[in-house]
C-alpha cells in the first residue's frame, strides 16, 4: 500500500473548474478521482449535478459517482464508510486518491471524523429554530454562551447554522458540541491531506454560472427533470435538492417561462456557492487557495516525489 503519498482533496464553489483540475492532477501524477458531491452521488440527473461525462474524465478512474438510487437517503456516515474503503483500494494500488467536490461536510467527516451525536428528533429541532428567529443571532447566542460556555470563540458569534446546531446539541443531549467533537477519531491524520481550494472571484464566478446554467439547458436538462418527474420521487429525498428541479418543474407545469426558470436556477446556484464561500472561510483555514489563474502553472509544479509525507507536511 501507498502510505507515504498525501491524499489530495479539492474543493471550490461550484462551476469554478474542480473536476478539471483534478482530471489535470489525476493525469500528471497517476492518480484516480473520487467524489465528493452530496448531489453527483446519486443514479440519473447527470445534467443538473454537473456530473463528468466520458469526455470530462479523460482516461482517468473515477469512483462514487452516480450509485445510489433516487429514492434512497444517503447520508454523510455512509459516504465516509465508502471514501475510507476506496481510499484504502487506490493506494493498495500505488495511486494516488484525488478527492474532488463541493460538499464541506463530507471533507470535514473525512479530516476530524464523523461525530456521533444521537439523533435528534426534529420537533425538537425546529423548536429551536423557532427560538432563534423570535429572539434573533445576538440574543441567541448569548442564551447559547450561558448554555454552553465552551463554545466561546470555537466560532464566528454571528454564524448561525452553527450556533443553532451547538444549541440543539447541547439541548439535547446535555453534552457540548465540542466535547462530542474531542471523542471522535479520524481514520487519516491531518498531515496526510494535501488541501487545495479554488479561488475565484465573484464577477468571474456568476460569468461562469450563468454559462453553466444556459449549457445545462442545451443539453438537455429540461428532458431530465421531465424524467424525473415521472419516477415520482418522495418530496421528502434529499435528491429533491438539485438546483434545477424546481424551477424547471414550474417551467414544465407552465406556472415561469424558460427565461424566468434560468434566472431563478441561476440566482439559487449563486446563493448556494455563496453558501460554500462562507465555509470555506470559516471551516477551511488550513487548505491552500489557488486561483484560477495559478491552476496551470501549480500542475506543472507538482510530481508524485512533492507528495511524499516527510516533503510536504
């Protein structure tokens, strides 16, 4: 087995170019990609998620990508369990494992490991949310500092969805969100990570994501979801989540025009890359931020000896 080789991970709002930029890596040093795409895990929709068709992947292995049927949950647990394996197969090969996708959760899993808090129910959930939207963020957490005073610091006091969830948690289960946190243990120590982010600015990024969206449109994106439509997916599977169903459901039932479904798909991709944006700030200050114009120049620099752990570590 390969264990003197860093695993590569890539990250990046989406339609900033990560699944090329891993095909770039995959190529120069031998290495085979995996998904890490909450939404491109799933059977179908190969338009709407974005999916790497032939063409894209070049000649190079790709895994966990389109293997989990629309109708099934899939939740972040169960990706960790299949990356972990896959992982351990391509190095038992002498490759290296490229991690690509936009989905923060699944990185976080992979790096900390997965924290086992119980479940909790969501009656109780939304009991919280609806404390927070009455007294507002700052009264919030400061109801959440009196809780829970080790939460202090651990993150930005105006983050929300985290304040919310060390609420809950604590709520709960009367055990701190970071205390859960110190139990868990990660398969792979964090030196063994190579972290690349992609950085684009915003104007070139909704250049991007308005092409994108028109691009999705011309290949056929329209007859997808009319597919879709047809299998009659329970409303309450994650899949129904992909950018894209909705609005062009509102196309197809004739409620928006097509131009009304592309901005609206449009507008719902920026705020979701907004979204990734935010944790990549706050969630992601170890990786290293590349530009799209330093992608070229860092693949033409990079070769399987600058991988090695004792090199880059």
């Amino acid at each position: 087995m390969d264990n003197l080789s860093k695993i590569i991970l890539i990250s990046g709002p989406t339609a900033s170019g990560k699944s090329n930029f891993a095909v770039k890596i995959a190529k120069k040093i031998k290495g085979e990609i995996i998904n890490a795409d909450s939404m491109q895990v799933y059977k179908k929709l190969k338009i709407l998620t974005a999916k790497p068709n032939l063409k894209d992947k070049k000649g190079i292995k790709h895994h966990l990508y389109g293997l989990i049927d629309l109708n099934k949950k899939f939740s972040t647990g169960d990706w960790l369990k299949k990356v972990i394996k896959k992982i351990k197969e391509i190095k038992k090969r002498k490759k290296i494992p490229i991690l690509v996708g936009g989905t923060g959760l699944y990185f976080q899993s992979l790096i900390n490991g997965l924290v086992e808090i119980p479940e909790i129910p969501i009656k109780f959930r939304n009991k919280i949310r609806a404390i927070h939207k009455k007294e507002g963020q700052k009264k919030f957490y400061k109801k959440l500092l009196q809780i829970d005073p080790k939460v202090k610091f651990k993150f930005d006091p105006n983050d929300s969805q985290r304040s919310i969830r060390a609420f809950e948690i604590k709520s709960f289960t009367n055990v701190s969100m970071y205390d859960w946190l110190d139990k868990t243990t990660p398969v792979f120590k964090e030196n063994e990570f190579l972290k690349l982010y992609i950085n684009v600015e915003r104007q070139e990024l909704i250049k991007r994501i308005n092409e994108r969206v028109l691009l999705m449109v011309k290949k056929g994106a329209i007859r997808e979801v009319q597919k879709f439509i047809s299998l009659k997916i329970k409303k309450d599977q994650t899949v129904n989540k992909v950018i894209g169903i909705d609005e062009l459901t509102q196309y197809l039932k004739n409620k928006i025009n097509l131009e009304q479904a592309i901005e609206l798909i449009s507008i719902k991709t920026r705020q979701y890359a907004k979204r990734q944006a935010t944790w990549a700030r706050t969630r992601m200050t170890s990786w290293d931020k590349i530009s799209l114009n330093k992608i070229d120049a860092f693949v033409k620099k990079l070769d399987k000896s600058s991988l090695k752990l004792d090199q880059l570590t």
